[in-house]
C-alpha cells in the first residue's frame, strides 16, 4: 500500500509503497517533482549497473545497510517483515539471522508454518525452529517461529507474504498476537482494521491494486 499521510512519521515520508522498487536516486528525482521541491538535484548513474540486477551479481562486497541487515536474503525479506515489528513478534534482531526469522514464546511453530506452506506462496517456504533473542523483545526467552526460506526471489512478494502470516497468526492464536501498533510502518490503517475483522489475506491485498498502478504509471518517467 502507499503511504496515507495521515501516518507520516520518520520511517514513512513520502506516499509510496512500502515496497517501491526505486534507487535512492530515482526517489530523490520523484520527490523533488511530484512533491514540487525547488531544488537542484544531479543523479550520477552508476556505470555497469542494470535493473535486473540483485546485489550477488554485481561482484561488489555486502555492506550492511543497517547492523541487523547482514545479508541479501535479509533485505529481500526486509519490506515485509518489518511491516510487522511493531507487533509483539520477534524478527530476528539478537540473533545471528534478524529479517530472516520470526518467532515468540507463544507461537506454535509447526502448526503455523504448516499453515503458511499450505498456502503456497509463490518464491517462499517456511521451516518450523526455536530460537533464543539476545536482544529487543523476548531478550532470552526461548521463542518457536519460523526460518523464512526463499525459494524464488524473483516470484516472492515480501510484503504481500506478510500479511498472509498476520492472517494466520490472528486465526492460530488469536488472543496472543496483537498487532494494535503497525499502521505506522504498514503506512495505513485498513491492513489492521481488516486483520481485525478476520479477513483473509487476499482481500487485504487487493485493495492495494489501484496503489500499485498508479504509482507505477508514476514512477516510470524516473527510472535511470
């Protein structure tokens, strides 16, 4: 969904997409004109680089964007995982794989991740496991969860898989999961209102159609 400015906030600025598929320059030319910024602005391109490319094929060593995004597999989760850490989930941070596991002491993790599997999301597969954060919440409690593991980066939608999982931890452990705080990174309140009324994920999803095509039409005059 794009951001509702009536969720603006630090982590959310501008109305876009959670997931917005722009480099940092591209964004910076979009805000400067749909958001009618009179500065000057120069994008050095870099040279070699294609949109197609994911980072393992450039050559170019990992730098960790942020200290609990240690990996690629980390930031391909990261959109949408992180929708969710507002929550009373763990995603990892205190472990050696944040952004890759979710988990908390309450949550059965056979069951959800049968659950999740049974869904058939396209590029993704999950791994029933128990871990231990040493930081955040749940700081030494032993938490069941689940290890997220990518089978087609191409296919996966990070964001749209992460709604799915809210929809299974409401239906699974409905009293435990609470999820009262994520409008401000999901970027609007209709993702919680409709979790809260027990809809399925596809509905919720849905509702994102007219977002994503707009922003789309949007964007494509700032693609380098």
């Amino acid at each position: 969904p794009r951001l509702d400015l009536r969720f603006q906030n630090f982590a959310g600025y501008y109305p876009i997409p959670v997931r917005h598929g722009m480099t940092v320059g591209e964004l910076a030319q979009w805000i400067r004109q749909e958001r009618g910024i009179g500065c000057e602005l120069e994008v050095v391109p870099a040279y070699g680089w294609r949109r197609s490319l994911w980072w393992d094929g450039t050559g170019l060593e990992w730098v960790n964007p942020s200290p609990a995004m240690r990996s690629l597999t980390a930031a391909t989760l990261y959109p949408g995982l992180c929708c969710l850490e507002n929550s009373n989930l763990s995603v990892g941070r205190g472990t050696g794989t944040p952004f890759e596991v979710i988990g908390a002491p309450w949550l059965d993790a056979r069951r959800v991740a049968a659950e999740m599997n049974a869904k058939e999301l396209p590029g993704i597969r999950f791994v029933p496991i128990h871990f231990t954060p040493e930081l955040r919440i749940y700081q030494g409690e032993r938490c069941g969860g689940l290890h997220c593991l990518i089978t087609d980066r191409e296919a996966l939608r990070p964001v749209a898989m992460a709604i799915h999982l809210a929809e299974v931890l409401r239906r699974v452990h409905t009293t435990a999961f609470t999820f009262d705080k994520m409008d401000t990174l999901v970027g609007t309140d209709r993702v919680r209102l409709l979790l809260e009324q027990f809809a399925p994920a596809e509905v919720i999803t849905a509702e994102w159609v007219k977002d994503e095509q707009d922003f789309a039409a949007e964007r494509a005059a700032y693609l380098l």
